[in-house]
C-alpha cells in the first residue's frame, strides 16, 4: 500500500486526537474522584 488515502489519513488523525482527548479527561476525572475520597475520609 504505497499510496495513502488523504481521506484516509485524515480520520486516523481524527481518531488520534479524540482518543487522546478521552484519555485526559479519564485521568482528570479519577484524580477528582481520588480528592474527593481523600475529603471525606
């Protein structure tokens, strides 16, 4: 596959940066949940 579909590359760097975004956001949500378990204790 010596040519690469520019349609193609441009969903895969679509998908790179939503996964990345969904990536963040996990961590950003269990570091709020483990403050929050800390708080209470």
């Amino acid at each position: 596959m010596t040519a690469i579909d520019p349609e193609l590359e441009r969903h895969r760097r679509t998908w790179i940066g939503f996964t990345r975004l969904i990536k963040y956001a996990i961590v950003i949500i269990v570091i709020i949940l483990v403050g929050m378990a800390i708080f209470l204790l």
